[in-house]
C-alpha cells in the first residue's frame, strides 16, 4: 500500500469537511493500526489486546471532546441535546445522548481488537489441527495438508479484514472528529 494511495484515502474521507486541518492526525492513526495490523500476522497482534485498542480509542475520544470544548466552549454540550426535543424529555435524552457518546470508545476499540483476536484464534485452531492430524496418521496428514489450503486461505482474510478494520477506525475516526467540530 503506497503512501500517496492512503494520503489519497484520507483526502476521500475528509473531502469538503471542516476536519480538514486534522488530516496529518487521521493520517498518523490510519498508519499505526495498518503497521500493527501487519505486524500482528506474523505473531500475536498489538491490535488483538483489548487494553490497548480500547485505550487507543477512549485517548481518540477524549481528545475529541476537548478539541469540541475548546472550539465550541459550553456550547459543546449542545451536541447531546437532539434538535427538536421536547423540553419535558430533554434530560433524560441528555443522559442517553452522553452514554451513547461515551461508550463510542469502548465500540471502537472493542470492534477492532475483537476482530484481531477472533482472527488469531482461528489460525491458531487450523494450524493446531494440522499439527494434529499429522501426528496422528497417515490418512489423517492428508486430511492435515488439505487444511493447509484452508489455513492460506484464512490466512488471506485476515489480511483483508486488517486492511478493513483500519479503514473503518479511520473512518469512524473522521465522522467521530466532524461530530465535535460541526456539533452534528
């Protein structure tokens, strides 16, 4: 993957927004996950720990909440108010509003590192009854080296799936980053 492909990429993602100063931030954030998710195929991916990939996206929401307090000030606040509420119901759909924003950090690094993992466990089950099926027989490693072709092929979607996974933070990144600059 060239740089120019993911500068152009970017560029795609905040067309026309007023989140256009914040490329170089979305830029860096699409290029750490898309390393550590490259790393990771060859061992035990960064990605796959929930600790970091939840607390890489609490810091991302954290910081978007304090880039749209010093944007917007109070008025921030705003943005957990729906537009056309009425007053009668306005505090309760305040809070929802609040809880839905702030479990978007757990959503996100909970999608990515879930996805990691569940990757990992299944190369590491088909290559276990590989390993397994070679032990045992004859007939049973040619059973084995036909899973072989199944574990390439697994092998493969994980790549495609990485490849995704830092697509969709990166995208979820940006409308994340609109929400607070726009507020809404």
């Amino acid at each position: 993957m060239s740089p120019s492909l993911i500068v152009d990429l970017i560029n795609d993602l905040t067309d026309g927004l007023a989140i256009k100063n914040y490329e170089s931030f979305i830029f860096m954030i699409f290029l750490l996950l898309l390393i550590t998710n490259m790393l990771g195929l060859f061992g035990l991916a960064i990605n796959a720990q929930l600790v970091y990939t939840i607390g890489l996206s609490t810091g991302i929401i954290i910081g978007c909440t304090i880039l749209g307090i010093k944007l917007h000030g109070m008025n921030f606040f705003t943005l957990f108010l729906p537009n056309g509420a009425p007053t009668g119901i306005l505090i309760v759909l305040f809070f929802i509003e609040l809880l839905s924003y702030c479990s978007r950090a757990v959503s996100l690094g909970l999608r990515l590192g879930a996805n990691t993992l569940s990757g990992h466990l299944l190369v590491d089950i088909v290559a276990t009854l590989i390993y397994a099926f070679g032990t045992l027989s004859m007939i049973l490693a040619v059973v084995g080296t036909a899973l072989f072709g199944l574990l390439v092929a697994i092998q493969l979607l994980e790549i495609a799936i990485a490849l995704i996974q830092v697509y969709v933070f990166s995208i979820l990144t940006v409308n994340y980053l609109k929400d607070v600059v726009d507020l809404h």
